[in-house]
C-alpha cells in the first residue's frame, strides 16, 4: 500500500502490485455507510466481475486504520470466504500464498506437506512429516485452529500410504509415532490446555498402527519385528505416564 485517502464518501488508494506503477482503486459508500462501488485500474478488475484483490487489500488496510465506516466494515466482514475464493484468480491465490509464505515460514511448511498430503506416494518425506507432527502438537496446545489443518494432513498421508500398501507406510507411521514421543510437554505434566487433541490425534495413529498391523502382507518375521518396535514405544509412552491404548493393542 503506497498512499490511502479518505474522503467524505470515497476511499482512494494506490496499491503496488505485479507492474511497476501501483494500480489506483476507490471505493465509495453511501450516507448509511454500505458500500456501493469500487473500481481499480488493473487488468484483473474486469476479468474478474469488478473484483480484485488490490480493493480487498485497501478495504482491509482501511479497516486497519479505522478508516472506513462501521457499516462498511461489517459488510466487508460479511463477506463468505467462498465468495473471496471465487472473486481470485489462480494466479492471485498463488501470490497470496507467496506473500503469507515470506512472511510466516509455517506456511511454507504446509504447503509441502498438503503436496504430500495430495500425493503421498510421490512426495513421501519423512523429515517433513516429523516437523509437521511438531508444528501440529504445538499449535494444538497452543489452541490455534491451524493444529487442524497439520493434523488432517498427517493423518491423510498415513492413511494413503497404508490403503495403497506402500512400503514406507509403515515408516511413516514410525516417525509420526517418535515424533510423538520426541515432545514430552504434552502428556509428561499432567493436563494442558489443547491436550485433548493431541491425545485423539495419538489413538488416531495408534489405531492406523493396528488396522495396518491386521491388514498388510508382512512376513513373519516383519511382522515380529514391527510389534516388538511398538511394544519398546508404549513401554517408552508408559514410562512418561501416557497411556496409549491404541498402540498397546496394536503391538499385541
């Protein structure tokens, strides 16, 4: 945002974007304070029905500043997130994205793991699946609603693996499982605030462990190998005081 201008009815601003020269965008309101029009100078303005994401970033720098009307505001925070989607081009997402990336790095971070997530086969990593149950564990006692979106990915990967018998699936739920285990604060001190997700999120993987213990052709001997792994992680899990009754039944 290079300048903002309120006038009695109309909001002027100069909004940087992918050329040199800022596009100009206004926004007008009527005597009630709803808003009634807004244009901007950009290619997309047109394309994308008289929307764009230069007058949602002056509306939203506006409101910042306590620059608009109340009722303007209101509408503006009305506004359902389906229609913001819609109102974006690919391209807009795309540099959204970018933008929330540079500045907060667990965007990134998601980002890599929704394209496993998406194709877990292809794009199996385990040291991002080990952050991720991190991130997960501390936005979850954190009470931030992002652990939910760390933990469907996770828990997508896991059940993608397993459903399509990949080889590392049952590696993928071994790191899930030590990445658990690798952060004590959550279960070792008695209750905490957002502990019960990750406590469900724990017998979530868990049960993966056994249904994937019942269900893939391992040999006999893998097969042995696997349930004394788990039986060392749930006397590990019991010597911090969790009881994961989900592993236990698995290593049975």
């Amino acid at each position: 945002m290079r300048h903002l201008h309120l006038g009695e009815n109309e909001l002027h601003a100069q909004v940087l974007g992918s050329r040199p020269q800022p596009y100009q965008v206004r926004i007008s309101w009527d005597e009630d304070g709803l808003p009634v029009d807004a244009e901007c100078t950009c290619p997309a303005f047109v394309e994308m029905n008289r929307y764009c994401k230069h007058i949602a970033a002056a509306a939203i720098a506006a409101c910042g500043r306590g620059a608009l009307p109340a009722a303007t505001e209101d509408a503006l925070a009305r506004l359902p997130q389906r229609v913001l989607l819609e109102r974006l081009s690919a391209a807009d997402l795309r540099e959204l994205w970018q933008q929330l990336a540079s500045a907060a790095p667990e965007f990134d971070d998601l980002l890599r793991l929704r394209l496993m997530a998406k194709d877990a086969a292809t794009n199996f990593s385990q040291p991002i699946l080990a952050q991720a149950v991190d991130a997960f564990v501390r936005y979850a006692l954190e009470h931030n609603p992002l652990a939910e979106v760390w933990s469907w990915a996770i828990l997508k990967i896991l059940q993608e693996l397993l459903r399509q018998g990949h080889p590392r699936g049952l590696e993928a739920l071994a790191a899930v499982t030590d990445a658990l285990l690798a952060i004590p604060d959550w279960y070792r001190y008695g209750y905490v605030q957002g502990q019960d997700s990750v406590l469900n999120f724990a017998e979530e993987v868990g049960w993966a462990w056994a249904r994937a213990m019942l269900a893939l052709p391992l040999a006999p001997k893998e097969r042995r190998t696997w349930a004394r792994w788990l039986r060392q992680r749930v006397q590990k899990a019991e010597h911090w005081g969790l009881d994961w009754y989900a592993l236990d039944r698995a290593a049975e």
